[in-house]
C-alpha cells in the first residue's frame, strides 16, 4: 500500500452553497481507510466520486492532462480546489502514478502524437503505434498495458466508458498483475458491475448522506444487473408497454 488513508475536512469548507461543498455526502466529517490494492468508489452520476477522485489526484502531484480552458455558464471557483479541503496519508514516501479519465486521455493521446513528430520512438512505449489511429477501446488497452507496468499509485474515472464486458475482464487482469509483479495501487470510480468484482477489493458506495464501505452484493449496480438477468423478459416487456 502506498496510500493508506482520504480524509475530508467540512470544518475548513469556504463556501456551503456551491459545488462541491453543496454535496450533502462531503458535509460529514470522514476518513476513508485504504486497505486492499484496489479501492473502488461506487455510486449514481453526481454523487461526488469523481470530483473526490481527481481532488485525490491533484492532492497527490498526479498530472492530468487537460485541454485549454473554456468558458463555461457559471462554474464554481472552488471546483478544481477542493483538494486544499481533504487530506491524505501515505505509508512512506509520495510515488508518481497517473491519472486516467476519458476525457483527459483524448486530450493526452494528442500530445504524444504532437511528441511523437520529434520523437516516433515514443509510441514504442504504447506498442509501437499512435493511439489516435486504434479504436477509442484499443488505445485504452494499449495504454493501460503499458502503463501499468510500472509502480505507483494509479486513479482511474470510470475506464470502462469504451471497454467491451471482454475488454473490461482484460482490465481486471493487467490490474491483478500489476498489483503482484509492480507493487501498484489502484482507487477507480466506476459504474462497472464486472470491475466492482475485482476480488478483495475495498468498495464504497456514494448513494447515501454518507460515504460507507459496503459489500460487492449490496451495490445498486450489482442489484440491477441481477434483477435484469434473472427476468429479462419483465424488463423488455415493461419497456415495450
């Protein structure tokens, strides 16, 4: 383990009335333990795991690659500043790792095409071709082959966006690797009922007032995918009155 602790911090919060800190679950004081390899964070759209995801990642010095910054109908100053409001734990010392989120990866596979007119080399590192000419599914995997290769500490926003359920089991294999041959950590945000079945993963779901550790079983994504299996034909039927 490398990171072994997330801690949310209301007290310090500037501004009650905007996003995020108008998000009833970051109002209670909370201490997140990471204690397994992988940390899954759980949850509807708009629960908050993504926003407490990518404050994890700046908190940590992690780089994400972003675009130019565009105009957007009022955006909340605090909202790329709610790292300086959690706290975070390390077992020893800080390691490098990366951040991955579908929209910062566009954005990055464009650069390393821009670094790869002075250097072709670099794509070596990625299986030898640009990842903006393989399918948005390809060059994820080729970028996660590679990438987890290395140790560090690895922060993922739902990776399964363009991942086939055969794609996503692959997924589940190079992050079991990873973890027993490269000394990693993985936290991912995802609605992946396949990836929250990595095994002995810690999760927690984001659906209630507070962020708890709940069991793989007692996620709502399991729930619907079981429901939905056990009787597709009431689903489709509902659907078609």
């Amino acid at each position: 383990m490398h990171l072994t602790e997330i801690s949310i911090h209301p007290d310090k919060f500037p501004n009650r009335e905007v996003y995020p800190f108008n998000l009833e679950i970051f109002r209670h004081p909370k201490t997140i333990s990471l204690n397994s390899g992988v940390t899954l964070f759980a949850g509807e759209n708009g629960t908050g795991k993504s926003t407490l995801l990518e404050a994890v990642t700046r908190l940590c010095n992690i780089h994400i690659w972003q675009d130019s910054e565009r105009a957007r109908y009022k955006r909340s100053p605090y909202e790329r500043k709610f790292y300086r409001y959690i706290s975070v734990k390390w077992a020893d010392e800080p390691v490098a790792g990366s951040f991955f989120g579908s929209s910062v990866f566009q954005n990055f596979t464009r650069i390393l095409d821009e670094w790869a007119t002075l250097d072709p080399d670099q794509l070596n590192y990625y299986g030898g071709k640009s990842l903006m000419t393989q399918s948005h599914g390809q060059s994820l995997m080729s970028f996660f082959r590679s990438r987890y290769t290395i140790k560090g500490l690895y922060l993922l926003d739902e990776p399964e966006t363009a991942l086939s359920p055969r794609t996503q089991l692959e997924l589940l294999d190079i992050i079991m690797k990873s973890i027993r041959n490269t000394d990693a950590q993985f936290i991912i945000a995802t609605h992946s009922p396949i990836l929250l079945a990595f095994p002995d993963a810690d999760i927690f779901s984001f659906d209630d007032k507070a962020i708890k550790k709940i069991k793989y079983e007692d996620t709502s994504h399991y729930k619907i995918f079981r429901d939905f299996m056990a009787d597709t034909d009431k689903y489709i039927s509902d659907l078609k009155k």
